[in-house]
C-alpha cells in the first residue's frame, strides 16, 4: 500500500523563536520511506540551509524505520505482514426442510464464500446459543450437520466459521445470520388395550392405553354408541345389548402430538336374570290353590309363566296352581326374553300337599229303652267322601241303661287324598221301667 507525505513551508519562513523553518509534511511514500520537501526555504545562510537539511534527515531516517518495523508484525487478524491479504468471507445456513418432525432427521448446510478459504476449517453449529454439533467446510464451501434430537418448537439455527489461514491470506471467523427451523410434534398412536371379549348388559370395565409416544398425557375413551355403551373417565358402562365402539384420545405432549386412535368394537351381550316364585305356600292341602307371584331381577316386562312337574299334586291354568292330589308339589317359573335380558327358567320349587280330613256327620240318635240292640238307626254316620265305617260299640249291642258313647272310626276308599277320620255321639239308653207292685 502506497501513500505519499510532503512537508511544506508553513506561513512565514522562520519561526519566530528559533529561527528554523517551518514545515507541514503533505505526502509520504510510505514503501520507500523518502520524503519531498516541496519548498525548504531560502536561508540567508549556509550554515542555516545545512542544519534543516539534518533535521529533515533524521525525521526521514525516524520514520522509515517505524514503517519497516509495521511491515514485520502481523495484523491484529492474524493475517501475516509482507505483502499478505485479508478475506472476510460471506457464510450462510439453510436445512432440507422447514418445518421438520421430531424425531425425524433433518441436515443443515453451511456455506462459506469464496470456497477458497473453506479446507481444513471447523463449522460449528448452534441452536440459540448452545452447540449442537459440528463438522468439517469441505473444499467446495459447504459442512453439513444432521440431527434427530431437536425438541418440538421454533429454533434459531446458525452456523460459524473458525477462520483459517491458506498461504498469505487469513480468512476472519464469521457466524451466519439465524435459520428459523420449525419442528413439528411427532404423531403418536393410542390404542385401548383391554377390550373385553365378553361383556353383558350391566357390566362395565376400565379402559387401561397403550400410547406410543412419551411423558404423560391425559388419556380418554369416548363411546359412539352411547346406547349401548357410556363412559365416565375410563370406566366404560354396558347400559345396553348390540355393538359397543369406542376410540381412545390422548392430549398434546412434548415432543408428541394429541392423538386419537382407531374405532375399536365388541359385542354387548344380553344378561343373564333370575326368576323364582316367591309366594310358595307352607301350607297345602288337596283341593285347595293359589295365584302365583313371581321375583324376577331383570327388566322390561317379560311373559312369566309357571308349570308344574307333579301334575297328579297340582295342576297350573295361567298363574293358578290348584292340589289335584297329596303329596309333593314341584314348581318351576320362566320369564322371556327382554331387549337387555335372556328367557331364564327358574329352579325348580317344591311343596307338601296334605291329604284332606273327610268330614263326618252323625247327630246324636234318640234314646233307646234298655235292652235294645244297636241298629243302623243309631249307627248312621255319614262322610263327605266314599269309605268305610267302623262303629265301637257294634252294630247289635246291647247298652245298659244310662248315657253311652258311641264312636265310628272311617276310612276313605281315596286313602291317597284323603286321610281317616273318627268321631263320637253321645246315646242315651233309658232304664226299664219299676216293677208293678204287689198287692
């Protein structure tokens, strides 16, 4: 770099102290360090011209010397002195695609211009202002960095060049203006993983996730056939009989975002009620009935029947059951099916059926004069059903006088309805009369 110094007289030849004249330097040649005294004055003396010609001398000598020395130290770029040059290079960032997913790669290129000063450097690259990795300018200009691992959100991205040194040129370190990389959240599955194979009406389970993604985001279920299932949190309410189909959601989390899985279906089946009678008598006897009630757990208004496994004990028309017979009776009550429940068919419910006390009619005969044999005419009882009397005393006694119990005991032709029956009258036997007295 050349430049020139010349010293010039000021205004006024001497100064007004000294005597020596005055000069302003106007132009250097600083490569060679000779100067040009355009106008040294006119000294009235010899002796006054030598002594400036030494002063000028001297500062000329002062001042090459000063230039020299620059000319061997490096500049504070770290350029080196001798003739060497200096570059500040223009340098860029860019990435494969903006926005990016998370988890996914993405690289960023770094471009430095000229491509010259690019071998052997070192790109760092920085999100905000943390490193992030870095690699080596390759021969053309540019470095690339691929990443996986940023976060979901905005990033500023840049790239900087250390600097370097090729030959006699420094190139000064330089960082790229920022690159805005968007990373969108990943997308994440969520699943139900505890669908029940067999669910009844009634029933309920909790819904438990399986979701692909990470940290802990509020999960849920939603019923779309909310007729047959309801959900309250994760419980899930079988309110109904048919096809059930549910789907699982998720919220936004970190790096993730909000999620909603697949339809998922099963089969909501009809329960299973009970059904009994409950107003089985504890005491039947033959000829006799009763109206059926019946308990029955399930809902809707089911067609409930009852029938009867001991026919010859008890017989059924509609919900009457009548005692036809003694001994056992055996019942069994049904109910058909609803919309939410099956036909169900009771266990079978049995009771005694007693056998009936034929009733036995004999009223009191007349009294009878002492010495008259029992007849048919005392011995005259009747029964409500056929069988056979049996009188103590017999048919043909004779009673002495006075009052005389007399009892029948009967046993029915029917022995299997009807049990044996025995009573009692009272006869009276009159005394004979006094003899006729003796005159």
């Amino acid at each position: 770099m050349a430049s020139a110094i010349s010293l010039t007289q000021a205004p006024g030849k001497w100064s007004s102290r000294n005597c020596v004249p005055n000069f302003q330097s106007e132009s250097q040649n600083r490569s060679s360090g000779v100067f040009r005294l355009n106008d040294i004055g006119t000294s009235r003396r010899a002796g006054m011209r030598r002594l400036v010609y030494s002063l000028v001398l001297l500062t000329v000598t002062s001042f090459a010397a000063t230039v020299s020395a620059q000319k061997a130290q490096p500049d504070g770029n770290g350029g080196g002195g001798g003739g060497g040059t200096t570059v500040i290079p223009t340098i860029s960032i860019s990435s494969s695609g903006s926005p990016s997913t998370y988890g996914n790669n993405v690289t960023f290129i770094g471009s430095v211009v000229p491509s010259s000063c690019a071998p052997n450097a070192v790109a760092t690259f920085y999100d905000g202002g943390s490193v992030i990795g870095s690699s080596s300018w390759s021969n053309t200009g540019t470095a690339t960095l691929t990443s996986n691992s940023l976060a979901a959100g905005t990033h500023s991205l840049t790239v900087s060049f250390g600097g370097n040194e090729i030959g006699s040129t420094t190139c000064y370190a330089v960082t790229s203006n920022s690159l805005s990389q968007v990373v969108s959240p990943e997308a994440a599955t969520i699943s139900i993983n505890d669908v029940p194979s067999n669910a009844v009406y009634g029933g309920s389970f909790t819904a438990t996730y399986s979701y692909s993604g990470s940290g802990s985001p509020a999960e849920s279920v939603t019923s779309t056939t909310t007729g047959v299932c309801a959900t309250a949190g994760n419980t899930v309410s079988f309110v109904g009989v048919g096809t059930c189909s549910l789907y699982a959601s998720a919220q936004a989390s970190g790096n993730y975002a909000a999620a909603t899985g697949g339809t998922q279906s099963f089969t909501v089946s009809q329960a299973s009620p009970t059904i009994a009678i409950t107003d089985i008598p504890t005491s039947a006897t033959y000829g006799g009935s009763f109206t059926v009630t019946y308990g029955y757990s399930g809902n809707g208004s089911p067609s409930e029947t009852v029938s009867s496994s001991t026919p010859g004990v008890c017989t059924v028309s509609g919900n009457t059951v009548s005692y036809v017979g003694g001994g056992t009776c055996t019942l069994t009550a049904s109910a058909s099916a609803t919309a939410d429940y099956g036909a169900v068919t009771g266990g079978a419910q049995s009771f005694g059926v007693g056998t009936v006390t034929p009733v036995i009619t004999w009223a009191s005969p007349a009294p009878i004069s002492d010495g008259t044999a029992l007849s048919a005419t005392q011995l005259d009882a009747t029964a409500n059903v056929p069988g056979t009397f049996v009188y103590t005393p017999a048919l043909g006694t004779v009673l002495g006088p006075g009052t005389q119990t007399l009892s029948v005991a009967f046993t029915p032709t029917n022995t299997t309805d009807y049990s044996s029956a025995s009573a009692t009258t009272i006869l009276t036997v009159n005394p004979p009369p006094p003899p006729c007295p003796v005159y």
